[in-house]
C-alpha cells in the first residue's frame, strides 16, 4: 500500500501526487517510471517520475486525466491508497557533462523533463528549456523549471503565454544560435517526430522518450512495439528514451491508434457509471481504514 501524502490539482487536466513510496524514491533516476494500479481491479499504467525526494521517501506522479484509470486516479487525495507501484522502471536517461543542452516538453511531457532538468544542472551543463502546450492554462510547472533552467522559453499555439506558434520555432533559433551539444523532447508524437526532423540537419545528438505509446509498462502487451534504426524494440523494457533520429515515428502514430475504440467505450462506460459523482473506491488500509 503506497499512501498519497499530498495532492494538487495543477489544471483542468492534470493532477499532481506526492506519494510515500521510501524504496523507490531511494532508487529513482531521471527518466525512470512506476507502473500504478489503483485497486485490486484497477488497470495498471505506467506514469513517470517526475521527482523524487530522498530524505522525505517520496515522489511525485504528474498525470494527465485522459482515459477512464486515468481519470479514476484524479479521484485520489490526500490520506487515501494506493494498492500497488512498482518501479522504478525503465533505463535512465544518460546524464553527464555536456555543456549547452536543450529539453522540448510538450503538454504533460514535462513530468518526465523535470527530473532530467535537476540532473543535467547537477552536471553543471547549461540547460535551455522550451515548454509548450496549447495555451497558457496548459502550461506545467513552468515556475519549478525557472527555477532551474538556464534559460526557458515559453510557446503557445494561441499565443497566450509566450511565443505564438510551435516548439521547433524556438528551438530552431537556440540551435542556430548557441553551441548545443545535445536536444531531449518528450511530448505529443507528432511534435517529438518535428523535433527530430529539425535536428537531423544540424547532426545534433537527440533524444525522445517514447512513454507516450506505452500501456502497460512491463513488455507484456506488445503496444509500445517500435522499430528503431530498422530492429525491434519495446519502449518500456528497452527504453523509454531512444535515438530521436532513428525512430520510425509513423509506425509509431499508426500503432498510438490501435485501441482508441476500446479507450473511448471504456470512458464512456465510466462517465455513465459516475455520472459526474465518482469518488475514489481504492485500496483498503491493512489496519482496517475504509479509503473514503
């Protein structure tokens, strides 16, 4: 049983958990990830860590409320359950010195920037950060990132925060401009593919991880199955960070698709179930404490 000691509700769609979880905060490295069930019947998904804190024993999960066990995990507050995490999963993104490095998040890609932000300062590399999402209410954690980035540029596709237009505007200009030794995006599919294209040119070392397309984070499903430099790889278990430029990205999207049906019937099931009155029906404490 893992207990949510903290719960923040940092937009309309996304949700923040910080949970007591000793072992794995103690283990838990940048770019690595938990697979979370809920209850005994709940589905297991796979969410990244997007921090962690030794001395407390905890980390934190920020998720986006997108599909039904999604959806269901933002009933969580504070003092309820958790019935299983396991992690950390998953390789760690390679950190070292490299001197200028540029991170690309997109919508709730940020969780896993953070984490790969406090890392590469802690390297003393240079870090410019490029966040964007649709609009302003949209944008995550943008304080926490300026608290550490060297730079952070803001960009929204209506231009209520920031730059008005796409990520690789940014990027494109910091690449032109400064001597980057290496680019990390996470986000949206189409804007990680984006991100590669325009670094292909520059021969930039790029790296994009895939925890978009994964389900459910063991290897098991077959779902996150994508070729890389022409072999096959699964995201979970052998990534989730891969070469950018070796990743064929339409497989990707054409596979992202592949249960959109049964998502959309299992939400709807839900939504009709709920009926807008949901509440956390979670784990029961081991002492006997119903979670409310």
């Amino acid at each position: 049983m893992f207990k949510v000691l903290e719960k923040e509700v940092v937009n309309d769609q996304v949700d923040s958990l910080v949970i007591d979880a000793p072992y794995i905060a103690s283990h838990a490295q940048a770019g690595n990830f938990v697979v979370v069930r809920m209850h005994e019947k709940g589905e297991r998904i796979p969410l990244t860590i997007a921090d962690s804190d030794t001395a407390r024993g905890t980390i934190t999960l920020l998720f986006q409320k997108i599909g039904k066990s999604t959806e269901e995990f933002g009933t969580l507050k504070q003092g309820d359950l958790i019935r299983d995490i396991a992690g950390p999963l998953g390789h760690p993104t390679p950190i070292k010195k490299y001197g200028h490095c540029v991170l690309v998040g997109g919508g709730i890609g940020v969780a896993t920037l953070y984490p790969i932000l406090k890392a590469l300062k802690q390297k003393k590399n240079k870090v410019t950060v490029i966040l964007g999402a649709r609009s302003h209410d949209l944008i995550v954690w943008e304080d926490k990132f300026r608290e550490l980035a060297s730079d952070i540029l803001v960009i929204t596709d209506d231009g209520s925060s920031g730059i008005k237009g796409v990520v690789t505007m940014p990027l494109k200009e910091v690449i032109e401009s400064s001597a980057v030794k290496i680019a990390m995006a996470v986000g949206p599919v189409r804007m990680m593919q984006a991100v590669a294209e325009l670094t292909r040119p520059y021969k930039l070392q790029t790296l994009v991880s895939l925890n978009p397309v994964m389900v459910e984070g063991t290897g098991m499903c077959g779902a996150c199955r994508v070729h890389i430099a022409g072999k096959t790889k699964f995201a979970c278990i052998e990534g989730p960070e891969f070469n950018a430029h070796d990743v064929d990205f339409e497989e990707l999207i054409n596979r992202q698709g592949f249960y959109r049906e049964e998502e959309a019937e299992s939400m709807e099931k839900y939504k009709k179930k709920c009926k807008g009155k949901c509440k956390n029906k979670g784990s029961k404490d081991p002492r006997g404490q119903g979670v409310k």
